[in-house]
C-alpha cells in the first residue's frame, strides 16, 4: 500500500512545475556562485606598463593587468572595473576606489611586493557556498509544503481516508518524496560547489537539514489551505527566519552570530559552513535533531486537528 501511495507522489511530482522550479533554483545559484569565484578578487585588478611589469612578478592573489601605453592604462583603469593602475612610483586612481584598497596599493609602493589574498578569498568563499549548500533544505520545506496544500485545494484528503490504509501512509508517502528529492538536490550542489568529501558528517548534515525542513513543512501546513496562503506565509518565513538571520550570522559574525544562534536553522547553516573550515562538530546535529524531535512532538500532539489527522471522538 505504502508503494502505491509512493509512485503516486512521484507522479504527481514530475509533473508539477512549480516543484521542479523549486528544484532547479539552488542549483542554478550554485553554478553562478562558482563561477563567480573565477573572476572576484577582494583587492582591485593592478594594471601596470609593459616596461614597468617585471617589478611586480612577485605578486600572488593579485591580478596584474599588462598595458602597452599610458592611454590604454588610463582606459583601463577608468572603465566600470575594478583597477588600480601604477606608473612611475604613482597611483593612477579614478576617484571611485575604496580608500582600503587603495591603502593596500601604496604598501606596494613602499616595498611590499607580496600579497596574498588567497586564503581571505577562499574564506569568503566557502562561507558563499556553505550559505548556497544550506539553501537545498528549504527546498525541503516549500515541497512538502506545497504537496500538502495541493491535497486541500484538490479535496483529497477525505478521499484518502475511505482507502484501506492509515491516514499517515499518504503523508509518509510526501515525506519520503521530498526528503528524496532535497538529497539529491544537496548532492547535486555539493558537487558544483566542491563540497569536501566526509561521508559522516555529509550524513549528519542531511539528517538535519531533512528533518528541520519536515518540521518546518508541517508546520506551515496547518496555517494554509492553498497556494496563494501558502506563498504569502512563505515569504516572511524564507526571507527573515530562513535567509536574513542566518545570513547576517554568518556574514558579520559577532553579535548578530549570538543573536542567529536561537534560530534552529542556523545551526544547519553552521555544521554546513564547519564542513568546508574542515571543523565539523556534532554540537549543533544533536541541537537541531533534538529541536526536531519536540516540533514533531507537538505536531503529532495536535495533528487530528488537521485533514488528514482523525478527529478524537467528543464523549
């Protein structure tokens, strides 16, 4: 019975476009997000005269731009870029340089010659692609979301419950679909973005980012009964609780980190970022799977008030 239900929710899912949209969103992000990591440097482009290069072979994080004249140095530098150029001891600037990079230019003109800005950039980096990696759970979320108001729009649910099976096969049905397709979505993305290969906490990540995303699913489904509530609930949801705070804690750390750190999902965000500092603790998985355990707690405790719960007999 349990496999009937299942085929049926894969049907009905390869066919709902708004679900493969979901679906593709993170990975599309994730390519642009690599790519991105190909042409970004945290310091300015450095354009010098062709006569005036070998000074400046010692360089490293830094690109260094050749130009044959002074009029093609000054182009260069004054394009919408962001280039700094160098001519006989003197910075040539537009006026539109932060005044950091352009302090980070002058130590060059003082002697020194080396500057490496590789492991600041792959910091940065990996915090972009930990942020884009934790993006696949919500995937989890707005599916199982989704599946459950399409189940109220479609009047199914009282249907369901004249079938020979218990009203939690269909549901367990959804949550096998949705937990399937979050982990190849997280696999998918891991792959674009070079996640570092740990099978453990790779497990641990997923178990968590699966189980808050259900919890999170479920949650919501009890508030809307079709797809305009349900986009409209989403949208505070996703933008502050899912995006916003846990950005911001990431990001600028200090106490906006203390302040992230009551949001559940932080805690994912957190254990994904560790995965690429090569720092994983187990700390924040028993946080948020002990989080999960009394959120379905609560739902279960509650769920005959849904349509696919059974309704308590009044004595």
């Amino acid at each position: 019975m349990f496999w009937s239900f299942l085929l049926k929710e894969w049907a009905l899912t390869r066919r709902n476009v708004f679900i493969l949209l979901i679906f593709l969103f993170p990975l599309l992000t994730a390519m642009g997000g690599s790519g991105i990591q190909h042409v970004y440097s945290p310091l300015p482009k450095l354009v010098v005269l062709e006569q005036e290069v070998e000074h400046y072979d010692g360089l490293k994080g830094l690109e260094v731009m050749v130009a044959r004249d002074d009029e093609q140095m000054r182009r260069w530098v004054f394009d919408l870029d962001h280039k700094i150029g160098i001519k006989d001891g003197e910075l040539v600037v537009d006026g539109r340089e932060a005044v950091e990079d352009v302090e980070k230019m002058k130590s060059l003109l003082q002697g020194e010659k080396v500057v490496d800005v590789g492991a600041d950039r792959q910091r940065l980096f990996n915090k972009v692609f930990a942020f884009n990696l934790y993006g696949t759970f919500m995937v989890g979320a707005m599916v199982l979301l989704f599946k459950l108001v399409e189940e109220r729009e479609r009047f199914t649910t009282e249907l369901q419950k004249t079938q020979p099976a218990h009203p939690l096969i269909p549901l367990l049905a959804k949550v096998t679909i949705t937990a399937g397709i979050v982990g190849v979505d997280f696999l998918l993305c891991g792959w674009i973005l070079n996640v570092p290969l740990k099978v453990l906490p790779l497990v641990f990540i997923l178990a968590s980012g699966v189980s808050l995303g259900i919890v999170l699913g479920l949650i919501l489904a009890f508030y809307a009964t079709n797809e305009s509530q349900a986009l409209a609930i989403l949208k505070p949801v996703v933008f502050v609780g899912l995006m916003g705070i846990p950005a911001l804690g990431l990001f600028m750390e200090g106490w906006m980190h203390q302040l992230a750190l009551f949001n559940p999902f932080y805690w994912l965000l957190l254990m994904v970022n560790d995965l690429y500092q090569g720092e994983f603790s187990g700390v924040y998985f028993v946080y948020s799977m002990f989080f999960c355990l009394v959120g379905l707690g609560v739902i279960s405790r509650y769920w005959y008030k849904t349509l696919y719960g059974i309704p308590k007999v009044q004595r």
